[in-house]
C-alpha cells in the first residue's frame, strides 16, 4: 500500500492550482534569468581558433555557417578517451532534433571536443547523431573557454571552473566512486578524464567579428539536458541513487 499522500480529484484540484501559482512565478523568473543573460557585455574574440570540421579546417567564424548566432556545447571528450562521457551523450541525444530548428531562426549549432575528428565521428556513427560536430584537437579553444586543463593545472591545483577553483567532484583528492566510474567507460584513468569539463557557450557575429556572449558549467547544462526536465514531471522525480544513466546503446535491451 503507498505510502504517499492520497487525497480526492477535489483535494488534489486545489494543491495543483496552489502549485501552479509558483509554477508561473518560476516561468517568470526564467524569462528575466533569460534576458539578463541576453544583457551580459559582448566580449570581442581577436584570437584566431581553428577547428577540424566535416567540411575541413576553419576558423571559428565558420561555424556559424551562416546564421548570426552560434551555440557550442562543449562535449567530454578528450584526445585520450576511447569513447565520449556518457553523461555529455545523455545530453547530446536531444541534439539531433533541436539543430534543424535552430539553424532556421538564425543559430548555429556545434558540438566541440578535444578529441580528433576521426574519433568524433566514428562515435557520432555509433550513437546515430547528426549534428555537427568539430575538434579542437590543435586549438587553445577548450583551454581558453576553461573546459580543459592541462597537467599542470590538476597537478597544482589551479584548475578553475564554473567561475571558481575547486569544489568540484572531480577535483577531490579522491575522486568519488562515480566519477570512476565515468572515467572507466571512456577507457581512460581519473586524472585524464577530468582535464575534460562540459559545458556550453554562446557567440555574436556581427560585422565579421565575432563576440563570446554566454556560458555556463556543471549543473548549469541542467537545462538542455532533456532527460531531466521529463524525469522533474514524472511521479517520483529524478530517483537517484547514483549515476544511473549510461550510452542509450548500453541499456539492457528487453
């Protein structure tokens, strides 16, 4: 017998019109957290990144490929791993169908990793992707967009990320059980699997010079990740006891 709270379609009428009173005020609030985003200073890019593309070398202008805005996601993968963070795949499965729509209202849409381009794209075969997808294997890119980090910085402790050092799982001396984990499914040790962050970043390009608007890390990708929003829905929520999810070709099929 459960042992959550029951009630009568009556009862359960006037808690959901109660909820639905801060629903709005956080739909609210979201639209303000928007266009205060949206507000942020332009910082102008003189540094001139290259990218190893399905259609060659470019710089990063060329991946606006048209449009007048640009999206990255910056996908876990490093030049080390054998296969791409299941957590960044969990997240890059609601790519495919988002990428059309944006490039139709003037965004652009890439996914950037470290990894080499061969590798991305056998991976981006294996999971059935479609969107673009660019390395920035010989680029200051990730480094410089604080996604990467060299030796140095995680032998010295230096690494900064979500706007500050430290604090981060995958900073702790001893890496947690997860965090393990994630580092064994792309075939690779701790300390090599957290060089890579995800994160994602936004750009302008406005007379042929392109701005670094936005980004954001860490839980700050909550909100494409698609998953989460559906589970925040669903009768028990998210339920975790753990990393539960993996590759959406890993599941036990039935």
């Amino acid at each position: 017998m459960t042992t959550h709270t029951t009630g009568t379609r009556n009862e359960w009428l006037a808690a959901r019109i109660e909820l639905l009173k801060a629903e709005k005020e956080h739909t609210r609030r979201s639209d303000e957290l928007a266009r205060q985003r949206q507000a942020l200073p332009w910082v102008r890019i003189d540094k001139a990144y290259r990218f190893e593309t399905d259609e060659g070398n470019v710089p990063l202008a060329e991946l606006f490929r048209g449009c007048s805005q640009l999206l990255v996601y910056h996908f876990m993968f490093g030049p080390d791993y054998t296969a791409g963070c299941p957590s960044c795949s969990a997240v890059a499965d609601g790519f495919n169908g988002i990428a059309v729509h944006l490039a139709n209202h003037d965004v652009a849409f890439t996914a950037v990793s470290r990894a080499p381009l061969a590798k991305l794209r056998a991976y981006k075969q294996r999971m059935g992707w479609t969107f673009p997808w660019a390395s920035s294997t010989d680029s200051d890119f990730n480094f410089d967009f604080d996604v990467s980090f060299t030796e140095e910085q995680q032998r010295k402790g230096l690494i900064e990320y979500n706007y500050e050092r430290g604090g981060h799982a995958m900073d702790e001396a001893e890496a947690p059980e997860p965090v393990v984990r994630l580092a064994a499914t792309c075939g690779t040790d701790v300390a090599t699997y957290a060089r890579d962050r995800p994160g994602m970043s936004a750009f302008v390009l406005k007379d042929g010079v392109v701005y670094h608007t936005y980004s954001t890390y860490a839980r700050g990708v909550d909100g494409i990740w698609g998953m989460y929003h559906w589970l925040d829905r669903a009768p028990l929520g998210r339920n975790e006891t753990g990393i539960w999810w993996r590759r959406h070709d890993e599941y036990a099929q039935g």
